[in-house]
C-alpha cells in the first residue's frame, strides 16, 4: 500500500485546460463540489486556446473562485505544439515554449498575459502545457512578472532565474505514491469519468492542501530547507529543468 498523502505532505490540486471552447457547466459543476468540500486549487487558464481567445461570458466563475482564495494560474498561450519537449519514456515530446529563443516565448507569455489581465486575472504562476519547459522559459516569466512554475520532477521545490518550480512528482511516481514532499494532483475535470478522485485522496488532510503562490511564500519565506535548496542552485545551473 502506498502512503498516498500524509502530516508530511504538501499537496496543490490542479485543474486543467480552462479556455474558451471549455464545457463550461462540467467545469462549474465539477469545481463547485471541490469548494463546497472547502477545497482550494488552482485553475490553469489557457488565454487563447487553438486561436480562440478567451472571452468575459467564461470567466464570471473563476473570479467568483478567486474570492473562496483560489488561485488562476496561466496555462501557456494557444496550447499548441511549436517546441520541443524532453520526450523519452518519463517526458512529453510536445511543448509550446521547450526549444524556443527567448523572444519567442518571451512574446507569447506576454501576449497571453495581456489576456488575462483585461479580464481581471493576474497571475503570478505559469503552467506550461504538456508540463515541458526550459530554463529559457523561467527567464522570460520572471521578466513578465510571474514567480512559479507549477511544474518540475523534484519532490521539493527549488527556485530558478528567479522563479519557484512547485513540483508537479517525480516521473514515473504518482502524487498517491508520495508520503512526504510537496506534489500536484493534476486534474481535467471534462476528460475524467470521476472528477472527484483527488479529493477523496486528500480526505482528512485538508490542512496540507496549498495553492502554488501559497507553496511559493512558504518556500521563500519560511522555509529553512528552501533557503539552503536555493543557495546550491549553482550546483544544479546547468540542468535545465
């Protein structure tokens, strides 16, 4: 049996694939139930997704999640497969920013932004699609404004080019087989047949629940264990995830 999350645990419940196409009465129904259960996440939201882009009529209900201490996060730009990811048996080969120069991705973590804030989001987290990313990727958030990567394979955060990786697992190791470090339970509330499967796993552990910003503050702020991961972060410079 795998401890799953324990005392020792950290956990962000992640959601998926907010856009513009989404089904949006899934969407409420599905994240309606977490709140109710007094469960906080983040959603990642796409701001043009497969050249839509993003629209008021949708995001009446993210602000009103945003209010019960919610976080929106921005999930890449227009979600599309123009990088190059890691690929292998543990990665995606697919990425919108892995691979690009850095005013490429500089242009669309911009853009996308820019739609966001003129719907009222601000965020301070990034989601990359297909959770693939490089280093190129971290500097050109941190000159955007954003301070955490919801992503990254390691069991503890670790901060780089200025901006804190809030770990997604160790691949080939599932956030139910983790007993102790911070992980993210990524959820696509329209693809799953029982969306509700990661807040059964965190039953009576409702207090190690965080979102990433909140990940990040404890991180940067009070941790002692972050302070020292930080300061060997030349060590590790030249891995680019």
């Amino acid at each position: 049996m795998w401890p799953g999350v324990t005392r020792f645990s950290l956990v962000c419940l992640r959601f998926d694939d907010y856009h513009q196409d989404v089904d949006n009465e899934t969407w409420v129904d599905v994240l309606s139930r977490y709140d109710d259960r007094g469960l906080r996440g983040v959603v990642a939201v796409c701001p043009k997704f497969e050249g839509e882009r993003l629209s008021a009529d949708v995001v009446e209900f993210l602000h009103e999640l945003e209010a019960n201490g919610w976080e929106l996060a921005q999930h890449g730009y227009e979600h599309e497969d123009v990088g190059e990811g890691r690929g292998g048996p543990l990665y995606d080969d697919r990425s919108e920013f892995a691979g690009l120069d850095y005013d490429e991705q500089n242009r669309r973590i911009g853009a996308g932004r820019d739609i966001l804030e003129s719907h009222g989001i601000e965020p301070t987290t990034f989601i990359p699609p297909w959770h693939e990313y490089d280093r190129t990727t971290a500097r050109a958030l941190a000159a955007n404004g954003f301070d955490c990567i919801n992503e990254g394979r390691w069991p503890v955060p670790r901060t780089v080019e200025g901006v804190t990786l809030v770990p997604t697992h160790v691949p080939a190791i599932t956030p139910y087989m983790v007993g102790a470090g911070v992980v993210t339970m990524v959820s696509h509330p329209q693809l799953e047949d029982y969306p509700m499967k990661n807040a059964d796993a965190v039953a009576g552990y409702e207090d190690r629940i965080q979102t990433p910003s909140e990940v990040v503050d404890w991180w940067r702020n009070r941790s002692k264990t972050g302070r020292l991961v930080d300061a060997a972060e030349p060590l590790y410079s030249l891995y680019s995830h």
